[in-house]
C-alpha cells in the first residue's frame, strides 16, 4: 500500500484530506494535538522542531508528504508575527529540505492571501504575488522555501475554506444568528468559498494524476462575505437582518485582500473538470446542520 504524511491532520481540511486517501493509503497524520482516528498512524509532532521531522521521513519512507500544518489565526498573526512565520515559513523549510533529503514529493496547501487584492480580475497560478498581512507573507515565504528547495513539488491555493470540525465563517454566521437579532458584514472583499471535502478530492487527483507546479483549487463563483452570509442564513431558513458594512469598519489587526479570487487555471489546462459551484457545496455542508 502507498504512504503518505499528513501535517494538520486534526485541522479543518486534515480531517478531510486523511478521509479521502484512507481507504487506498497508508496515513501518518502529524499534528501538535492529539486526535482519536485509530485507523491512521498518528504521530505528535512539531513542526518547527527540524530534527524530528527529517528523522521521521526515512522511518516511514512515504510515497508523498501533505504539508497542511500552519499557524492561521489571521489577525493574531500581526501581534505574533514571529511565531506565525516560525510555523508557516522555518517549518514549511523544515518539511521542504526533509523532503529534498529523501526525494519526497511535497504537496503544500497555500493561499489567497499571498495576493493583495487589486488585480480586478481573479488571479492566475503564476500572477506575481505581493501579501498584504504578516500570514499572507509567511505563508509565500513557505512557498519560496517549497519552489527553491525541491523540484518534486505542489502548490495549492485556496480560498475561504468551510467544512466539519474547524473554525470557519459558516458556522460563525449559525453560531451568531442564535443569539444576535442582526448581523454586519463586510461587503467589500470578495472571494471564492471552499468546502474542505472538494478541495480534499482535488489534492487527492493532483498528486495522482497531475504535473508538479502550482495550482488555484476553489469551489466555482464567488462572492462578498457580506453574500455569503445571506446565502447561508437563506439556505437555513433563518430570518435575519444582515448590514453591509466597509472593512475599515471592523478596525481588525490584519488587512485582506479586496478581490482575491482565483482562477483555477492550471487545473482546467490538465483536463480536470472545475469544482461544483460554491451554493451547491454550502448546501450539502449545511444538510444536518
Ligand atoms: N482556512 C482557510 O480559509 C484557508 C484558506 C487557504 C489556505 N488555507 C491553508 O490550509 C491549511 C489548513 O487550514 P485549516 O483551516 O484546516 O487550518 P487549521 O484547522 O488551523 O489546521 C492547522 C493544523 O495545524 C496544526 N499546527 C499548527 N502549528 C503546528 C506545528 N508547529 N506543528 C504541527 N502542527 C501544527 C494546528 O494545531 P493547533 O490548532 O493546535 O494550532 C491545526 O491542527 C493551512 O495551511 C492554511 O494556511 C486555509
């Protein structure tokens, strides 16, 4: 059976990504807290800490690594800059010179905040990115450590990312409508919601069946978030007043991008089918909730 390393496993998208390769897959899911999967082999490790992770790799001998462990608290990432890049970018190195070590194919999970938003249309793979906020910049830095350490590699970005048992946007938005008579969300970023299961299928084909290089991996459409709460209030049910709001409203640590939607452009040059729109996704992540 093939094998395969998982970094974040007991993240939102681990969780998802580990279900879609176990039933063909050897997993060894690494994390820095524990989770109770008894079918994977789980191994309690930081990635910071570089001799762990190069002693790992020739124990195990795995046919890919799935680095998806990163710091991701956006706004608190200005105020600990130095352990956001610690994670995002010395481990994302750590992982990349383990990798080039043993000749290990790479898949690292990036995002659309390496982007700054004023390009006006949605970004390509290879449009030059330029982050606007101390996670948008830690994570390119991963990339850069990716891109110049090994050949064998993948880039995904994605966007706005939904899905079971992480902290997203859709479940803040029910969370709220429980105990808030009305709602103000920001209306001025746009992007591409993505449900974790999609995005867990598509690593999944690009590791199986696509060239290395970088790829955009979003649900199809877009909208503001201001859009996407109502669309997820409407799906529910749920009568609610929502008011649009600017971003400078909200006086947040970090700065986001206006218009960070991406076009997944190297996947459909591989022949691959775009991924189902967002509503069609949101729809059957809300179904029992
Ligand atoms: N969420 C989004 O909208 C979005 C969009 C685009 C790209 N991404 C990228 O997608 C990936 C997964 O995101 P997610 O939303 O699933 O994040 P998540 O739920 O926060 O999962 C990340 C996991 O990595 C773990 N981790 C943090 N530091 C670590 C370390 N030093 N060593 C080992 N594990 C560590 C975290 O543990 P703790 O929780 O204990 O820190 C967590 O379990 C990330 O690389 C993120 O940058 C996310």
């Amino acid at each position: 059976m093939r094998k395969v390393i998982i970094t974040g496993v007991s993240g939102m998208l681990g969780k998802e990504v580990k279900d879609v390769f176990k039933s063909d897959y050897e997993i060894y899911g690494i994390d820095v807290k524990e989770i109770d999967d008894y079918s994977i082999e789980f191994i309690k490790l930081d990635i910071t800490k570089k001799d762990e992770i190069y002693d790992l790799i020739p124990k195990i001998n795995p046919d890919y690594f799935i680095h998806l462990a990163a710091y991701t608290d956006v706004d608190r990432a200005e105020i600990e800059m130095e352990k956001c890049f610690l994670v995002n970018a010395i481990g994302t190195r750590n992982v990349s010179i383990a990798c080039q070590r043993f000749d290990t194919p790479l898949l690292y999970i990036s995002t659309d905040y390496v982007f700054d938003g004023k390009k006006g249309s949605p970004y390509l793979e290879y449009d030059n990115p330029n982050p606007i906020n101390s996670y948008g910049m830690s994570k390119y830095w991963g990339e850069i450590f990716v891109r110049d350490l090994l050949q064998k590699f993948w880039i995904v970005r994605s966007s706005w990312l939904f899905g079971e048992g992480g902290k997203n946007f859709v479940d803040t938005i029910l969370k709220l409508s429980k105990r808030q008579p009305l709602l103000r969300i920001v209306d001025d970023q746009i992007g591409s919601p993505t449900y974790t299961k999609d995005l867990a299928f598509a690593i999944r084909k690009i590791i199986e069946e696509a060239g290395f290089g970088i790829y955009h991996i979003t649900n199809s459409g877009y909208c503001s978030w201001y859009e996407f709460a109502n669309e997820v209030l409407k799906m529910k049910k749920k009568k609610l007043e929502v008011v649009p709001i600017k971003s400078d409203e909200l006086h947040r640590e970090a700065k986001r991008p206006e218009d960070s939607r991406l076009e997944n452009f190297m996947w459909k040059l591989s022949g691959f089918k775009p991924l189902r729109d967002w509503k069609e996704a949101l729809k059957e992540y809300l179904e029992g909730k």
